[in-house]
C-alpha cells in the first residue's frame, strides 16, 4: 500500500452537559460533566505549517484554539443534543485545517467516538478483567511457559454509518454484551476455559470476537491488552499486534524560525508504537512474539534513548514524522511484518507512518 504520513493532536477540555435522547433514567440526563479530550487525525498538505516539521505542533494549537471555547461550559448551550458524536461534528465543522481524516472525543479513559468525513463513527469503550494463563507451546524457559497473570484490558470497536443520527452504538450496550464474558473471564485461569487452552493475545481476542459478533454486528474490531505496552487486534480475520515504548530524548528542531522555542534545544518523553501484521502461527497461537519485537528493534531503542537526535546518522530533520521515517528504514530488515509507527512527542500529539492497513486507533 501506499505510505502515508498523518499527524494526530489532542487537546483536553472541562465541560457539563445533558444528554436528553438517553432513556429517562438514565444518569447522563442529569446536568453532569466530564474530563474531555478532543482528537484530531489528519493527512496536511506541504506547505500547511509555518515551517517543515511544524506540522505537529501547528495541529495541535488549531485543535487548542476550537476546543477553548467548550472549555468550562455548558455543553447544551452549544449543541442541544451534545453526544461525544455530535461533539466530534462541531470540533470537525470548527476546525479549519486541511486533510481531516477523523475527530473524536474521548469523554473518559475508558470511552469514546471518533467520526470521519463520511459520517462513520467508530465508538469504543475499554473494559478490564483479572486472569491468570500460560502459553503452553512457548520453548522450554520462555517465561510465558510459567503459570502468571494481568490485568487483561480489552476495548470493543463499533463503526457503523451514523448519517443525520445523533449517537451510535450507546456506551452502555457495549456494557451489556460484554458482562456475560467479563463474569467468564474475570478472576479465573484462562487455560481452563474451553477453546483457550493457548490463550495468547491473538487466540484471546478471536475467542472474544466469535462470541461477541453475533450479538453486536456493528463489532469492527476487538483488541486485547495482555500488558500496559502490548496487545493484539482483531477483525474477523486479520490480526495486527503492537508493542509499545518509550524514550527519552534531546531534540532540536533546526528549520523552525528565530524565536521560536522549538528551535531551541529540548527535550520529550516520546511515546512509540510498533504495529505488526503476520500470519497467525497454528502452534505458537500467535503472529510474532511481543519480545521478539523488542529485542529486535533494540538496536534502534538504543540510538534514541537518551540522546539527542540532531546526532542521529542519515537523518535529515528531527521532528516526528521524520523520525518515524528514519525508524522504519533502520528496522525494516528485521521486522519485516512492520507495517505502521506511531510517534507521539507529547500525549497524544506526533505523527503516524502507515504503509499497510490502518487498523483501529488506541485511546490516548
């Protein structure tokens, strides 16, 4: 497929709303507020930002700059049904930036909406259950071979055509048809149940996926966090994993104008996401492992963490998607199944490199 560069921001905001198209005794009727965060994805044209490499930074103060004026208000008196949909429609319609891929509002850590151009809207909500597992098919001392445990999270995806409606697939539906499995999962040994006597991720988020889509067929995707850094999605019939880490590191951004601090040297705590598309293997019960990846790519984590990039060989600029660019050129021969970076600079605000299939995008 063709490579893509996106630029993503986030930005936070406080507000109180009613939502009166829920069911009469439904709390959210009630004058309520939550913590926001607003998200914006889109593909900028060249040229768009004040100088190259300030695309990150030009999204995010736009993103900041329409989200100001929800920031400690009354939601209804901007929108008279304001959902986290009809919320991502308003941020959308404020936004004046090119190349708009989605919006979505995140109205808690564990629930959100994010709509595209064509009126799909993708709802997610997270939920979290305790369990223990082994992999019994790993090489003799892998550390997966040991009985031990997580706490699993796991997100279900809805997309479906939200046209003129105010609201998809209700958070609380979501709820319902994932409480039978929560009561199977949570608090027990995986390798007990039937059907995941090799509860990898990737087995883990099939198993989860053949039980839930007959009862929820907007389902587009289930993902399982098996760690904080890693985990697995799932459609039906691709699996993609992730593995996730972090650096710290120097920085310079050397073509941004005088004045501007960014040209001054500074520092980030980026974040990185590894996506991998890969066949599932019929013994492991999994596509590539998690450690693997990290090994792996070690040789790279070792030039960044901790030092500062201007210094980096065959690098020409050192803002996220050039680094994103540089990091799949160093990687490429070794993780060939790699087919999308995600660097963030600052919580959610970076740049993603794609040059396979999308995939569904994780809460900030």
């Amino acid at each position: 497929m063709t490579e893509r560069v996106l630029y993503v921001a986030a930005a936070p905001f406080e507000a109180a709303r009613r939502v009166s198209i829920l069911p009469s005794e439904h709390p959210s009727r009630r004058l309520h507020g939550h913590s926001f965060l607003a998200r914006v994805r889109a593909e900028l044209p060249p040229g768009w930002s004040p100088f190259p490499g300030g695309e990150t930074g030009a999204l995010k103060a736009a993103l900041a700059r329409c989200v100001a004026a929800l920031d400690y208000r009354d939601l209804n008196e901007h929108l008279p049904i304001p959902t986290d949909e009809n919320l991502a429609r308003w941020v959308r319609a404020c936004l004046d930036v090119p190349g708009i891929e989605s919006v979505g509002i995140q109205s808690t850590r564990d629930q959100g909406a994010d709509l595209d151009g064509a009126e799909r809207v993708h709802v997610w909500r997270r939920f979290r259950f305790e369990a223990a597992h082994r992999l019994p098919n790993v090489p003799e001392g892998h550390k997966c071979g040991r009985m031990h445990g997580h706490g699993f999270e796991v997100i279900l995806h809805a997309v479906q055509d939200l046209g003129a409606g105010d609201m998809g697939v209700d958070f609380d539906h979501l709820g319902e048809v994932w409480a039978p499995l929560s009561e199977a999962l949570d608090y027990a040994c995986l390798n007990d149940l039937p059907g995941l006597e090799n509860p990898t991720s990737e087995m883990l988020a099939a198993w989860l996926w053949r039980r839930l889509k007959p009862v929820l067929p907007p389902l587009s995707w289930v993902t399982v966090y098996e760690t904080a850094t890693a985990g697995c999605h799932y459609d039906g019939q691709h699996y993609r994993i992730w593995k996730e880490q972090r650096f710290e590191s120097a920085v310079q951004l050397v073509r941004a104008p005088d004045g501007d601090r960014r040209r001054r040297l500074h520092g980030h705590s980026y974040l990185l996401r590894l996506h991998l598309t890969a066949p599932l293997d019929d013994v492991m019960g999994w596509t590539v492992d998690y450690g693997d990846v990290k090994e792996l790519f070690k040789p790279v984590y070792k030039q960044l963490d901790h030092h500062l990039l201007n210094e980096l060989p065959r690098l020409s600029s050192t803002d996220a998607a050039s680094l994103a660019l540089w990091m799949r050129e160093e990687v490429a021969a070794q993780l060939p199944p790699l087919d999308r970076v995600d660097l963030h600079e600052t919580p959610g605000c970076g740049a993603v490199l794609c040059w396979g299939e999308f995939g569904p995008a994780l809460p900030s």
